[in-house]
C-alpha cells in the first residue's frame, strides 16, 4: 500500500479517497469497506425488516452471539445490594431451617418487644428521695456558707482591725471589679475539693457563672455590642460540656451544682 498514492487497494478492489463510503466487490461479494484514517466513517445501511432483523433476532435468541437476549436488546438490571444479599440468604436459612422443624432461638441480647418494663421504685418513692436529697444539700450549702469569713478589699480578710478601720475595708466601698471578685471567690470555696481547688469541674462551672453573669449585666445596657455576645455565648458552651461531664462521671456533684445556681437543665 503506497502512502502517496490518490488510491489504494482494499482486498483486490482499487478504493479512491475522498469518498464517504465504498462498497467494492471481493469476488462477487458485497462489503462495506471503512478504512480508518483513510475514508470518512460511513453509516452502515439499516437492514431490512424482513431480512436483516430477523436474523439478528435469530442469532441472539439462538446466543450464537455470546449474550443474552437482554443484554443484547440493552435492558438495564436492578442491581442487588451485599446487604440485601444478606438478607434474602438469612430468609432462605430461616425458612429452610423452619421445615425441617429446628427451633431457632434468639441471641443472649435480644429483647422481646412485648417485654413489660417495670421501674424499681415507683413514682411517689423517687419523688421523696429527690426531696430529702435536696434538703441535706441545702443544709450542707447552708453550713459552708455560715463557716465562711467575711471577705474585706485588699484580701485583709482574717487581720484584726478596729471596727471604723473594718468599714473602710468593707466591700460596700469597693468597685465593681473588687465585687465580682470577692463574689467569685466564695462562690469557688463553695465547691473545693481541697484547700487552694481551682481546676475541678464545680469550680469550674462557678467561675464561669459569675462571668456569664457579669456579661449578662453589661449586655442589658449596650445590646448592640456583639463582640461581648459572642463571647458569652462561648461561655455558655464551655459551661454546657463540663455539666454534661459533670452529669457523667459524678452525678451528686453535678446536682449540687445546678440545684445551687439554679440553672434550668
């Protein structure tokens, strides 16, 4: 086959270029003849009704062609899921197991859906119990709060002092900032594990109180200053996390707490 020539030979027929199909005549048998790169692709022509399709109807019913009659026709399948798989595979074991009469029994965690559920202690009993357990906290909050000092500015708390020289150290005279300190500190001394606690969950939640509630003081005098909103909304998601760890790992603590401060939960 020559590359320069206007025409080439394409099984003992001579083929020109340029044209959009060539049917040529090998010993007196018609074939399309489509030579990539050298003639435009042609359509094939559709074969008549009565000749051509039903011989291809033939071929693929009798599977001459390798496929089957779905395939071939281009029918779409629904596919079937490894989970659904799984279920039709324990159906058929159920059932299979059914007729040959085994009894199958149910794993050591199943629970019957017409289990009746019973509480151990009724309504009325558990009520009670909240109350006692609310006035023994309270009597102990009352307790620590009677044994606490009197706070004075300056941290002057435990110095003996004439009474004229007590008023002036009085908290009545300090600034907000001494108040809200002061209130901080006998809020955390509430709550302390041990002498000098700062870094348990209680006291935690105290200190973070007393700073959402100054907030909450200024916000209701400038609205409008969101930078201290969003701040505050942050102290409400760390007070949140550590009474829902609160609420995990030491209940008593955690009701305390919230019982204390009167916090809605």
């Amino acid at each position: 086959m020559a590359a320069a020539a206007s025409a080439i030979r394409f099984g003992g027929a001579l083929v020109r270029r340029g044209r959009s199909a060539a049917v040529v005549s090998v010993n007196s048998t018609p074939t399309l003849g489509v030579l990539s790169g050298v003639l435009p692709t042609a359509q094939a022509p559709a074969p008549s009704p009565s000749v051509g399709g039903g011989l291809l109807l033939d071929l693929i019913n009798s599977g001459s062609l390798g496929v089957g009659p779905a395939a071939a026709l281009g029918a779409t399948r629904t596919a079937v899921t490894k989970s659904r798989r799984r279920r039709d595979a324990k159906k058929k074991r159920k059932a299979r197991l059914a007729e040959l009469g085994i009894e199958q029994r149910p794993p050591s965690w199943h629970i019957p859906r017409d289990t009746p559920i019973v509480n151990a202690l009724s309504k009325e009993e558990r009520s009670r119990e909240s109350r006692e357990y609310d006035q023994k906290a309270s009597s102990l909050m009352k307790e620590k709060i009677g044994q606490q000092a009197e706070v004075l500015r300056f941290d002057f708390t435990g110095l003996r002092m004439s009474d004229r020289v007590r008023k002036l150290f009085d908290l009545t005279n300090g600034s907000q900032k001494e108040v809200v300190k002061a209130q901080k500190k006998r809020g955390m001394e509430l709550f302390q594990l041990r002498e000098g606690d700062t870094g348990s969950s209680a006291v935690q939640v105290i200190a973070l109180t007393t700073r959402i509630q100054q907030l909450q003081t200024h916000m209701a005098k400038h609205k409008k200053d969101k930078h201290s909103k969003r701040g505050m909304d942050a102290l409400y998601v760390r007070r949140r996390k550590l009474l829902d760890y609160m609420e995990r790992k030491d209940y008593d603590s955690y009701r305390r707490v919230v019982k204390t401060l009167g916090l809605i939960r």
